[in-house]
C-alpha cells in the first residue's frame, strides 16, 4: 500500500492573551483549502491533531484544552477601510468538526502582529518606533476590530512589562478596541438581546428555572447567576471540570439558551456548535485564591465571573466573552450589571480563575435601546515558532 508523503506548509504558532493557535496566511494554504468546505476543515484537523479520541493531541499542535485548539487564516482585506481579513476556526479536540460561529478574543491581539509581521500591512504604512494601528474585519462575525500594535525598530515589539493573569510571562502591550461589538437587527446577526429583555426566565426541562441574561456582544453568551446554580463565583476548574452531572448539567443550559436566542432550531444541533453560545456565572466580589496562587480580595474586583468554553470551565477568560462581560455591565439591569453594584458605568474588574482582568464599554441611550459603540481591553502576544507545519498528503 502506497502512502503520499507529508507536505509543509508555512505558519506560525503564536500566543494571544491566554490562547494559543497555529496562524496561516490564505495565500500559503493548499489550493484546496483555500475555500471554505471540507478540505480546508481537515487540512486544518490535522494540523492540531483531531478528532483525537485519547484528547492529548500527542500528533499535532493542539493543546487538548480549548484555548490551544485554535486555528487562524489571514488574507489582505477586500473591504473598504480594512487592513486584513481575519477568520478563526475553534477545533474541537475528540469530536470531527471545527466550529466557524464566532471569534477568539484572545487571538484577536496577535491578528495584528502577525499581519505585520508576515507582510499582509504595506511597510510605508508601518511607523519605525511607536504604535501602528491595524484595522481587522473579523469575517466570522462580520465585525471591525482595532489592534494597536507597538512598534520599536520597524518590527513588532513583543517584550514588555505588561502582565496578564493567566499568562506565565510579561509582554508588550496591545490594546484592542471591538467597535460596535453587539450585534443588531439591521447587520443580519439578530438583536443584542436577542430575546428583548434584559433578564429573563430560562426554562431547561429536567434542570431547572434559571434568571439569565442573553446577550450577542462580541459572542453569543448566557449569563447566569452563581447561586441560582448552587456556587459562589469562586469556583476554580476542578471543581466544575472534575464533575461530569455540572459539565453536562452545563451544556443542556447551553443547548436551551442558544435554542432561545435563536441560535440553532433544534436543540440536537448545539453539539456541532460547541463554541457558541458560551454559558457564564456571576456574582458579587468575594475573596479568593486564584489557581496561580495569587490572592484576589473582594476589594480588588468589581463582581467574579466563570465561564464555560467546549464544555469545560475556562482557566482565564475568552477575549470574546470579556467583551460580552463589558458590554453587559455598562447596561443597567443586566446579571452581569447587578453583581457589579448596578448602575451605569463604563468599565469594570472582574475576577476569573486565573486572577483580574479590566473591560470597557461605551453605552448610549438612543431611542430607549441601549447601543454600545466599543469595547476596550488590553492583550499581548508573541511569535512562539515560525517556519511550517507538515502534515500527510492524503489528509485533506
């Protein structure tokens, strides 16, 4: 039996925020990857090691955690007043499909430098020292993201003071700005709140009767609160991942929720749509240890925040669900606003397993619907290895 050799393909693995994902430019992918289908969805399976029923990814790049599974393809943009084109597929680990419902936050920071690194930005436009600003259509969502990227030297610069709970190391700092981050009736995505209300009363048969806040503001997500659930917002990963009735307590909210912001049509499609929506917690500051060790004291936060991302709690937060977390804050009423201290206001700190993390939102009263222009928050990112990924002939 003949087998085809391995090809390579040029990419490079990078960290943004707390995620990792290998990144390609369209123009290096095969022929036939370089469209949306079943090629492209393999090509890149291989390229992270799934499905993988052991869910280490012993043969490929993942990580076998959500945050590492991760896959970027960036091209010059083809619309107006737009640097690049940015599409993000979450693989998942043990199951074969790759989900293209929604963005990664945390991935959006390294967008731009890599943009610029690879030569998808014209260098007349790249300052030699200080801040370039990169202008990205987020194709999955069909949203505009603004990565100011410092510069020293006329390349990226990487290192840096900038500390993010979470990640290990400091770095250079890239702040982010999710314009329009909510989604809304006239862009196609539905309405912010998908079910008019700020609050409402989730009914999931077998589970229970939850207040949840539904929100589409930079991804799809449920809010909960923490003691209708039976938790305090303290909660670390093993307590939720390490009990099999939470997990799948969980994902039946999940299935429920997205039925009712009208995600899927059938409650059986939300296994082949594993990264959105995303199913959060909230509650009042309270006083933790946070899993690096590090003390967080009620003083130090805003509210507390958990999040579910593949079906596991997250060890950090998703950039996307920060946005989310931000946007519902600024907008009294909201589970998220209460746990804060309510009120209107336009940034707030919250805690999540792995430490704090600040978010902003712009919010304006138009009409007496709620509009947020922008989201704000703070990332790194850096080159971890470059050169190419190899992979079987015959794997796409």
């Amino acid at each position: 039996m003949s087998h085809r050799a391995q090809i390579r393909i040029p990419a490079t693995y990078m960290r943004g925020g707390t995620s990792k994902g290998v990144f390609f430019r369209l123009q290096d992918l095969p022929e036939a990857a370089r469209e949306p289908g079943r090629a492209r969805d393999r090509l890149l399976q291989r390229v992270i090691g799934s499905p993988d029923p052991y869910a280490k990814h012993i043969d490929g790049m993942g990580g076998a955690s959500s945050s590492t599974s991760k896959t970027v393809i960036l091209s010059p943009s083809t619309r107006a007043g737009h640097d690049v084109d940015y599409l993000f597929g979450q693989i998942a680990i043990d199951r074969d499909f790759v989900d293209w419902s929604g963005n990664c936050g945390n991935l959006s920071a390294a967008v731009g430098p890599f943009a610029i690194a690879s030569g998808l930005i014209p260098a007349e436009r790249l300052p030699r020292d200080g801040t370039a600003v990169v202008r990205i259509w987020q194709a999955n969502i069909g949203k505009t993201i603004v990565a100011h990227v410092p510069m020293r030297d006329g390349a990226v610069q990487e290192t840096g003071d900038f500390e993010l709970d979470g990640v290990t190391f400091p770095a250079a700092e890239v702040p982010l700005e999710f314009l329009d981050p909510a989604a809304d009736d006239e862009d196609g995505g539905g309405a912010m709140f998908p079910t008019g209300n700020v609050v409402d009363m989730l009914e999931v048969p077998g589970v229970g009767s939850f207040r949840a806040t539904m929100i589409n503001a930079g991804i799809p997500t449920i809010f909960l609160d923490a003691k209708d659930l039976g938790y305090r917002g303290t909660e670390l990963q093993d307590a939720i991942n390490l009990d099999p009735a939470a997990l799948a307590r969980f994902e039946t909210i999940r299935a429920h929720g997205a039925m009712r912001m009208g995600l899927i049509r059938t409650l059986e499609e939300a296994a082949t749509r594993q990264h959105t929506p995303k199913v959060a917690f909230v509650a009042p500051p309270a006083g933790y240890v946070a899993s690096s060790g590090k003390s967080i004291a009620a003083g130090d936060v805003d509210l507390l925040v958990r999040a579910m991302s593949m079906g596991k709690l997250h060890h950090a937060m998703m950039g996307t669900a920060a946005v989310a977390i931000g946007t519902a804050a600024a907008i009294p009423g909201t589970l998220v606003n209460l746990a804060a201290g309510g009120g209107t206001r336009s940034a707030v700190r919250f805690g999540h397993p792995s430490g704090t993390l600040r978010v902003g939102a712009e919010a304006v009263l138009e009409q007496g619907q709620w509009k947020v222009t922008k989201a704000l928050m703070s990332r790194s990112a850096r080159i971890l290895m470059e050169g190419w990924v190899r992979i079987p002939g015959d794997a796409f």
